[in-house]
C-alpha cells in the first residue's frame, strides 16, 4: 500500500499552508476538515467530516497506510473557553483517539507513524515568564492550555512506549506563539489582536484592542512556522526525549507594535477596551520563549529582531 499523510483541520491558518507545502513535495495525501475545501487540489483525497466520528478514523487507518499525521483540528482559546464541553471533545478526546489510532496502526503495519502535534504557549502559567523553556512552571489556567498540555504529555508517553519496541508511534510537537500570516486573519484566539491589528493599519481601519498596551507575547511568523513544522516532520529522528519545542521570531509588547504601524500608516488608529477574558489570559502566557532546544535537535533558527520581522510580514 501507498505511504499516505493524514491532515486535520486542513482549512485553518496552519493546516491550508502546510497542505499546499506537502503538496508541493508530491506527497499521497487524505485532507479531512468539517468544512469544504477552501480551493481544491486535484491531487488530495478530500474527506468533510468530524475528527470525533471514531468510525471514520478508524476506516482510515485501515484502508490507506498512513505513515505522517498532521493534527491541527482544534478550538482556539478564546472559543475552547466559551465551549469547554466541545474543546474536551475536539481538542483531547479526539486527538487522544488519533494518537491511538496512529500508535496501534503504526504497530500492525510494523513501522512508526510519525505524528506532528501543534501546541501551545497557553500550557504556561499561571503567572507570565520571560524567556521560558519548556521544563518551565506549566499550570494552565484555560481550558484550551489544559486541552494541550493532556495532549503533549499523551503523545509523549506513547512515543516513549513505541521507543523500546521500535514500532508504534514517533511524537513531534511544537509549542508556538502567535503566528501572523499575510492573508489570513484569524479568530477565537487570545494572540489574534497582532495579525488583527496589522491587517486593519494596512486596510486604514481602526482597531479596539481587548488588552492593554503594556502586553508582551511572543511572535512567529507564518512562514518560519511552516517551515518548522516541515523541518521537525522531515528528521530519520530527534535524538531527544524532549518531544515538544519552543520556537518564536520575535516578542513584543503591544505598544511597540502600534508605535510601529503609526510610523508606518500615520492615519491608523488604535483605541483600548480591556477584556477580561482575554487580559486574564494573556497575563498567565510567557512574555518570551527560549527556542534552544529547537536549535540544538533540529536546527530551528530565529531572526530575533522586532523590526526586521515586522517589516517582513507587512511588505509581503
Ligand atoms: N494563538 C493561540 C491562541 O491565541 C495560542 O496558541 O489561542
């Protein structure tokens, strides 16, 4: 049979870039998403479907090899919070049951499913770090941050099972910040104000910020992002029991990034309406993270440079 890649949630943010980017690499692929296609490749097997319909997972596994998992199906934090009932379902239950799904496949087909898993700087807390590692004091205080970390740890219990017998499972995750893309502007998360903001100082809106201008998190963008999660995905293996990564291009406060964008678009207006939900949040989340373990396993290199970074995202 076929090596096939599985992908969840391909229509989101992450999902539609690291499709194209697989696509690009010829690869056999199975798209699965609750919604339509955005724009159709000829060459993916499109399903529209739930990842919480067991049944199908299951058939999948079963009638096609699938040797990569690319699980980006989710609720973000803002709406997981609004929602914990469906993110328990979506953002645990289900990927447990992929995870499963990959590890008792990967041990039938005698070989290892490698798996990519995209966590979170939300597994933070519950009081904000600078230059956090990934050992750092983890206590999230969200629903979505809880969802993660359940799933960091599940995935890389099973990994280490998979170790010993040389079969089963090889879990790969990425803790990211927010990620700003060029063309999309995404919702339901706490870090969506930076991609928000850019689009409407270019769009000569006006932006409400929910949080307040002292904030600082941390930065990536859209295209070290993808090519993270391709570079991570693409190693023999990482020599590491670490199984989850840091990585960030940039952090700064959300002063600098409108002092930045009224130097850029002098007309651009920003004004301040704190919510809670989101302040409470981003107040638990690490204001930096440190990415040396990223650089050491697999060579995740960053720029680090505010300016530069934004420069680059509004010139595209
Ligand atoms: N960007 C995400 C959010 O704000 C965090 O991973 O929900």
């Amino acid at each position: 049979m076929k090596e096939t890649i599985l992908i969840t949630g391909y229509n989101g943010e992450l999902g539609s870039k690291t499709l194209k980017k697989l696509v690009s690499m010829g690869k056999s692929i199975i798209a699965l998403d609750i919604n339509d296609p955005i724009e159709k490749i000829h060459s993916v097997s499109y399903i529209k479907d739930t990842i919480t319909n067991y049944q199908l997972i299951n058939s999948i596994f079963k009638d096609y090899h699938i040797t990569k998992v690319y699980h980006f199906a989710a609720l973000l934090s803002q709406t997981a919070s609004q929602n914990p009932e469906l993110a328990f379902e979506i953002n645990e239950k289900a990927s447990k049951n992929l995870i499963d799904c990959s590890y008792t496949f990967g041990i039938k087909n005698n070989c290892i499913t490698r798996f990519f898993f995209p966590s979170s700087i939300a597994v933070y807390g519950p009081t904000k770090i600078e230059n956090a590692s990934e050992q750092d004091i983890i206590k999230p205080t969200t629903v979505y941050g809880n969802n993660k970390l359940i799933i960091e740890e599940y995935g890389s219990k099973l990994h280490e099972k998979s170790l010993s017998k040389n079969v089963g499972l090889d879990f790969r995750s990425i803790r990211f910040p927010g990620v700003i893309s060029y063309d999309t502007v995404p919702t339901g998360g706490t870090t969506d104000y930076a991609p928000q903001m850019i689009n409407n100082a270019k769009k000569g809106k006006k932006f409400e910020c929910k949080l307040s201008p002292n904030t600082i998190l941390p930065f990536i963008g859209i295209d070290k992002t993808i090519t993270s999660i391709i570079d991570i995905m693409g190693l023999k293996t990482i020599e590491s029991k670490l199984r989850v990564f840091n990585v960030q291009e940039a952090s700064f406060s959300i002063k600098e990034l409108s002092d930045f964008l009224l130097r850029k678009f002098p007309s651009f207006q920003i004004t301040y309406n704190k919510d809670k939900n989101f302040q409470s949040v981003a107040d638990t989340w690490p204001s930096s993270l440190n990415c040396e373990k990223a650089n050491k396993f697999w060579n995740f290199s960053t720029e680090k440079n505010f300016e530069v970074f934004i420069k680059k995202i509004i010139n595209k």
